[in-house]
C-alpha cells in the first residue's frame, strides 16, 4: 500500500506480484455457457480511452448542476459510459508496464510476461475462446482485469474480473489462482476483511505463495493490525523474498515511523530489480518516501528513474508533478498533473490539480479548479456503481471541496469498518470542517500515533488543537508539518503557515 496522504491512490497496489506457476491445469467437465468475452483491443483502443475521460467530463458537468439531486443518476449514467466503451473498443491502451504473470494454461508465460497488459488480455482472451474450461487462464484474466482497472482507473473492470474469477471457480472449485484473484479484487474494491480471508485460505493449503503472503500483509494493513503486518512481513520475508514482500515490508516499517530502514529494503529491493515494472514500481515507492519526508531533489530523480524504466508510470507521473510543484517550479508541475488527469481522472490528482489552479489564482483558475473537484464526485459515483468501497475517497474530497456533511457520513462508515491512520485523520478532518472540533482531537492523535511521518496528519492535528485551545500543542504541530514537508500541500502548506504565524503572533 503506497504511503500516501490519501491512501486509495493505486499506487502499490498497482503493481501486481508475481504469480507463481502452477501444474497444468486439467480441464473441467462444465457444460456452463462460455460468459461474453470482451473484444481484443484494437487500433481503436486510445479513442476509447478518449472517450471515457469525456464520459467522465460530461457526466462531472452535469454533476455540478445538479450535485444535490443526481449522485445515483450520476453512478448509472457513468457506468454507462464506461462500460459501453469498454466493449466498443476493449482495454485502454498506453503501452505501460504492467504485467501478468503466467497461468497454468496453454498460454505462453513470456507472452503474458511481455509488459504490454493490454496485449496480455486479447491473448488470454483468444485463448479462450478457444479452450473455455482452462480454468487458470479464466483466474488470470480475472486478475488482469483487476490490474487493469487499478492501473488504468477503470472500476467498470471489476465486475468482469469478478466473473472471470467465478468462471475459474466454477471449473475448478477452490483452485490456488483464482482464491487468489478474489483477494486482489476485494482488496481493490477495498473490502479488506474479504481480501484478508480469501488470502488465508491460500496459505492454508499453500503457505509458499507469494502472492497471497503479499495479499495478507496488504489487508492486515488496510484493516489498521499494524502488529500483525509487522508479523505477517517477517514471515513472508522468511518464506518468499522478492520484490512484492520488500515493498510491503518497507512500508510496513515506514507506518511506525522507521523511515531508515524503509529507504533501506527499497533501495536493495531496486538493486535487485530487472523487470522494467518493477524498476518503475520500486523507483516509484522511493520517490513517495522521499517526498513524504520533504526531501524533493531525491524524489524527482527517483521518480525519474521510474519513468526512464516506464515514461507511462502514473504514480511516477502524478509524483514528479507533484514533487515539481512543491519545490517551486509550478508551471511543470501543474502542466504535469493536467496530463495525469487527461488520461486518468482519479480522486487524488484531481483534487491535487484543482488545489494547483487555486494557488496558481489566475483568471479563470477558481471555475477550472470546480471542474476538477466535480469530476472526483463523478469517479466516486462510477467507483460506487461497481462495487467499490468509496468513502474513504468522499470524506477525503469532500472535507475540503464538497459537501461537509457526507464528508463525516463517508469518514463515520469507514471508521466502522477498519481502523487505519488513514481513516482516523480523514475522520478527524472531516469532524473539523463540520465543527465537532472536541470529537475530532482523539482521532487526530490517533492518526500520529504509530510514527508515521506525514505532515497533512500533522497539519490536520495542528489545526484542531488550536481550535479546541491546545495553543502549545497546535504550534508544535503546525512546526512539525512544515520542517517536515514544507510543501505538502498546495493549499495546505500555506493554511498552515498562516495559521503558524497567527498563533505566534498571539503569544
């Protein structure tokens, strides 16, 4: 899970581990109906990307008319527009990096291992039509599906991956590949207690497998038990080294405020890299670390590592512009966030571009900076409409940029399913902004409590101890947040050194 302010960016989960291979499979005696494949992508491809960002445009319009009356309208009519792209012109192409790993099948692992996602589908997806009872193919594709949706921002491939997956069960109940499938999904669709549960069942029978050690480390996570992450990384480190455990061992240790050692294991995890995804997807992750503590001149040359391994990485991409922002140079970064969000309207860099065009101020910035902030409410609606859990996005939105009160609704509902950092600063913020200053202090706390260095937390923990009296304690961490990353935010930073400077003034 990337370390991140907002944790719902897809940044390690985007990644996908490396899937072990398995024994031929043996095809089932199923009489089921082959389920409707989608068609292979074509020349076509990149006008489908086109067309459902203006999907996402059209219906972000309408939202903002009429915000109060059509959230569900909202999620139907985008879920429309999505899927009908999907099976017009098949999977959004961009050439990245993005793997899959080889199936028990017929297919050919360097094929599937060739970088191209997109490729890999139409493959596995003509292999199908061909042999429907491959039960191993039918479990990656489910899995390329979810990678494909996190990826390339496309919820509207959850539920083909999730009948996919069904498939695969269907012809072989139980199989290794396809539990393991149901794991990535939960987890991308953020249902956390079924991505932890679905990956114990793997490691019932197969305590070896990569991929569901990952998955467990993920959900333990997600699900706030830092202690049984901590745990469940030593043991997968013990039993299956590699790239997808270093990662997540990393940031297991970052949560506790234990940077060095998370700089540490990602820098040998590159060494160790050879695969272009994985060199952009470590990179990546060294970036993030290095910007959260401030430090920007590492993370451009970070995530320039990442982007000279794969020019088309989206959490490298999103970084870079990020991280060029905070150090000053504003034109390359806001130029930069654009082109993350011409191709990927997803909630953080829309936000983080609309926060841009409000600091930027010039004529016209506040109406484009709307546009971004309504396009979030569209994706949330398109997330929601295919199964994924969005409240977490919503409060974080919201708080700042929307409707205060389903920002605590949204904050409220995921605190009652998982008790992460995470929630508890989005529930603190969103407590704040709806003037439960007293209720959110706890939260606030709690969120900075495992030593995990972020300074949005800080900030957030700043503000609401000035305005419960805590004047002392405000200044501390109002200090913390800026000597610690004194760029985090667009609009953020400069809220925190003005309200620095007003209780400095009022000593």
């Amino acid at each position: 899970m990337a370390p991140r302010t907002n944790e719902t960016q897809p940044e390690r989960d985007s990644t996908p581990p490396e899937t072990e291979v398995a024994p031929a499979a043996e095809q089932a005696r199923d009489k089921t109906e082959l389920p409707v494949l989608e068609p292979e992508p074509s020349a076509t491809a990149d006008a489908s990307a086109d067309q459902r960002v203006a999907a996402v445009r059209r219906v972000g319009e309408a939202g903002r008319r009429m915000r109060a009356l059509q959230l569900g309208g909202t999620a139907v009519l985008l879920a429309i527009a999505f899927t009908a792209g999907s099976i017009a012109y098949g999977a959004i192409r961009d050439n990245g990096g993005t793997t899959v790993a080889a199936a028990p099948s017929a297919m050919s692992p360097a094929l599937l291992n060739s970088g191209d996602l997109d490729a890999s589908i139409a493959s596995l997806q003509a292999h199908l039509r061909a042999q429907p009872k491959d039960f191993g193919s039918w479990a990656t594709l489910g899995l390329a599906y979810v990678e494909q949706a996190r990826t390339k921002g496309d919820p509207s491939r959850y539920p083909q991956a999730d009948k996919a997956l069904a498939r695969s069960l269907d012809l072989k109940p139980g199989n290794e590949q396809a539990v393991t499938g149901r794991a990535a999904l939960a987890a991308a669709r953020h249902d956390f207690k079924d991505a932890l549960k679905y990956a114990d069942q793997v490691l019932k029978d197969n305590p070896y497998s990569q991929n569901a050690l990952s998955s467990r480390i993920d959900a333990l996570v997600e699900l706030g038990r830092y202690a049984d992450a901590s745990k469940a990384a030593d043991t997968a480190d013990s039993r299956r080294p590699g790239v997808p455990v270093f990662t997540r061992y990393a940031y297991v240790h970052e949560l506790r405020g234990d940077v060095k050692t998370a700089r540490r294991v990602l820098e040998q995890a590159l060494a160790t890299s050879t695969t272009r995804g994985d060199i952009s997807y470590v990179a990546a992750q060294l970036g993030q670390l290095a910007w959260n503590q401030g430090d920007y001149k590492s993370a451009l040359t970070y995530y320039a590592r990442a982007l000279a391994a794969d020019e088309n990485y989206l959490p490298a991409l999103e970084g870079r512009a990020r991280a060029q922002f905070a150090s000053g140079d504003h034109a390359a970064g806001l130029k930069g966030m654009e082109q993350v969000v011409a191709r990927y309207p997803l909630p953080q860099p829309l936000v983080e571009l609309g926060e841009m065009y409000e600091n930027r101020g010039a004529e016209g910035d506040k109406a484009k900076a709307r546009d971004q902030y309504a396009l979030v409410d569209a994706w949330i609606a398109l997330a929601r409409a295919n199964g994924v859990n969005a409240d977490l996005d919503t409060a974080l939105a919201a708080a700042d940029h929307g409707d205060k009160a389903s920002a605590l609704r949204a904050a409220r509902a995921e605190w009652a399913r998982r008790h992460t950092v995470h929630t508890a600063d989005a529930l603190a913020w969103a407590l704040h902004v709806g003037g439960k200053d007293a209720e959110a202090l706890p939260y606030a706390k709690q969120a900075t409590a495992t030593g995990y260095r972020n300074a949005s937390f800080l900030y957030h923990r700043g503000v609401i101890e000035r305005a419960t009296g805590h004047e002392k304690d405000a200044r501390d961490s109002l200090k913390a947040a800026l000597k610690l990353n004194p760029g985090f935010s667009p609009l953020g930073a400069a809220q925190a050194r003005k309200a620095l400077e007003d209780l400095e003034a009022a000593k």
